[in-house]
C-alpha cells in the first residue's frame, strides 16, 4: 500500500486542498492480522499485542528486531496505532500511580488548575512534566515503572536509539468532557496556517520525529472515554490542515473507533493519527493515564548556542537597520537566524499556551519588542523572564 503521507503529489499542502473525500479513500484500508504475525488479534482496526506472549520475542536480540520491524511497519503503513495488552506488571504501576495521585492532590492543595491544549483549567487534573516530578517524588517508584520494556521496545522501533521521554499525567474525571479531534506534536500543535507554511515533506517527517503512548492506570471501561482513534487516518497527506475543519471533525464523531483498556495497558500510536480522549461519562471512574510523548534523538542542532546572548549583542545594531529602512523581510530574516523560533521545549505549568496550542516564542518576543522600540534593558527583562517560565522547576 502507498504510504500517502510521505508520497504527496503536492509541493505545498494547503487547508483548501483538503478533502473529505480523499481522506475517505485512505480509510478504506483495512488491518489484516495475517501482515502482523506477532500481534495476538484486531480490534476495531486496531492491533492488540499481549504483552506476556510477545516479551520473550522482545527479549531475543534476532526476534526483537523483527518485532520492532513489525511494529513500525504498524504504525506507519498499518492502522497507526498499537495496544500492548498487559505491558506494565501490578506492582511498579500501582508505586507510580501513588506517587502521581499524591501530586495531583499536592496541586490541588495549593489551588492550582493546571490546564492543557484543549480542557479548560481546573476541568480534570494534569500533572505536566509528570516525569520529571515523579524522579524526584520517588525515585524508586520511577527506576521500577521506567525500567519497562515494552516502553522501550516501542520507543526503539519507531523512533530508534537516543529518544528523549517526557509525560503528563492526565486525569478525567467523572463528567469530564473529552477533546475534539486533533493530530499530535510537532504540527498538530500548529494552526491550519502555519502548517501550510511548512513544505510538503514536512508534514511527513513531522510523524516520525515523535511517538505518543499512553498507559492506562487504572481500568478503563468505554463509558470512562478511553482515547477515541480512527485507524489508518495517519496516511492522509492533508490531515495537520484539516483537522480542524468542520466536516472532518463530523466524520471523526461518527466513525471513531474506541477500545476498553486495562490498568497497565499501554497505547502507543503514530502522532499524525487523527484522535481524541473521550467524555468520562461515568460517576465513580477517575480515568488516569500517564500520556508519554517519545522524541527522536535528531530533533536538535548541532552546536549549543546561548540565543538569549546572540539577541542581545545584534538588537541595537537591528534596530538602527531598521530605523534605517531595512525592509521588514530581511528584519524577519535576521531575528530567523537568531532567536528561539519554536515554543518548545517548555515548562507549561508556567509558560501557558496563549491564543492556541503554543506560548509565544523567543522570536515572537523579539519581533514585539523591534516594533516597539523597546530598549536593550527592556529586551534583557522581557528575555529574563520568558527564560524563568520556561525552567522546569
């Protein structure tokens, strides 16, 4: 099958080229088990492994090549989207499940209502960086639950060695509402119009730069509103423009598939899948999952450089080249090359996404503070305290 989204016809990927239609064609594939021969069944389209058969597969240096083959075969040309049934034992999931349940209320205690991409604050309970809290919380809880290995395969297979893992807990609670439709980080933390910006080629590496799981802590019945999925919708080549759209968001409510989970259940799934967590309609199930976002080892550049430092020392002689008559492109090119073009990576307890998916960027602030005039001093300050929000602890 042709894996559409990284054969696109097309230079430039555009929300008025998006068509319900086309994503239709996409969707008319189906999982076969007999092309995944380590997966135990499907359901709904999607592949469920068990864990206690596949681990002696994962642990054979030969056979956990292939199996990780298989899985990034899954996720890419497949349905997008893999349960590892079973992949987290009773013991290190409950140590961790305490120690993140004593965070939320250490959170709660304080009256903070941390919000995300798409609830409301204070609507459910998010712990973010809820790695690096849970090491310093309990170190030991984190050596048993990170120690996994079905993470790790996962991990491996889609993105290889080197990744980089960050979580969130997230809590629904009882008669919370779910999500609207999306794709995941990096573009589906974008607008229709800044994705459009972006070539191509592009949209499809924006898929394999990271993967999402999720475990679940606790068992996850369908009126609880496990993640709603539909399968294969990762090949659709327009999806990080229309996702947003109208009669794709229809579509998703009609047709998306949900699976009931388990506690220690882990989901892992190709970014660009189209996806949303489901409304709790339960009174007595706090649905926690622990949301992992897997980074691929190549997403940074090769030298380190203090762009704070780099802004500072050019500012005055950019502003006196603007005042001069530079034209405004050639302004932009030159904060491009030196300030932090991207809102990521951040501390979202603190750096709260404004206007959409993304707090602003070193470069937004650098651009406000050229058109306003505002003095090196004043850029210093407002560099200093973006640079506080943006700590992670």
């Amino acid at each position: 099958m042709t894996h559409t989204s990284i054969s696109s016809s097309t230079d430039w990927i555009r929300p008025e080229d998006a068509r319900l239609s086309d994503l239709l064609e996409v969707l008319t594939a189906e999982t076969e088990l007999d092309d995944f021969p380590h997966a135990s069944r499907v359901e709904q389209q999607v592949l469920v492994y068990d864990w206690a058969t596949l681990r002696p597969d994962a642990a054979d240096p030969t056979s956990r090549r292939d199996v990780r083959a298989e899985l990034a075969r899954a996720l890419s040309e497949g349905p997008g989207i893999v349960v590892l049934a079973g992949a987290f034992d009773a013991q290190p999931l409950d140590r961790a499940t305490a120690a993140l349940e004593r965070m939320v209320v250490d959170q709660r205690s304080k009256g903070i209502a941390a919000g995300d991409h798409f609830a409301k604050p204070g609507a459910n309970d998010r712990i973010w960086n809820a790695l690096e809290k849970l090491a310093v919380a309990d170190p030991a809880a984190f050596v048993g639950y990170y120690a996994n290995d079905a993470l790790a395969l996962a991990a491996e297979a889609w993105l290889g060695p080197g990744y980089q893992v960050t979580s969130q807990l997230n809590v629904v609670n009882p008669g919370g509402a779910g999500q609207t439709v999306h794709r995941d980080y990096h573009l589906g933390f974008q607008s229709a119009e800044v994705c459009a910006a972006y070539p191509a080629h592009v949209h499809a590496l924006s898929q394999a730069l990271t993967l999402q799981g999720a475990v679940a802590h606790v068992d996850m019945p369908l009126e609880s509103g496990p993640t709603l999925y539909l399968p294969h919708s990762q090949k659709y080549a327009h999806g990080y423009v229309a996702y947003q759209q109208p009669e794709f968001q229809s579509y998703f409510v009609e047709h998306h598939v949900q699976l009931p989970l388990a506690a220690g259940d882990a989901v892992f799934f190709n970014p660009a899948l189209f996806h949303a967590a489901g409304s709790n309609h339960t009174s007595d199930v706090r649905r926690m999952a622990n949301l992992l976002q897997i980074s691929s080892a190549f997403g940074r550049a090769m030298e380190t450089v203090d762009r704070a430092r780099v802004v500072e020392a050019i500012y005055p002689a950019l502003l006196a080249a603007r005042a001069a008559g530079m034209p405004p492109r050639d302004v932009a090119n030159v904060v491009a090359a030196t300030a932090e073009g991207y809102a990521f990576p951040t501390n979202l307890d603190r750096d709260q996404p404004i206007d959409g998916m993304s707090p602003p960027t070193q470069a937004d602030l650098v651009t406000d503070a050229l058109a306003a005039g505002v003095s090196q001093v004043e850029l210093h300050d407002r560099l200093e305290r973006q640079q506080a929000l943006r700590v992670s602890h």
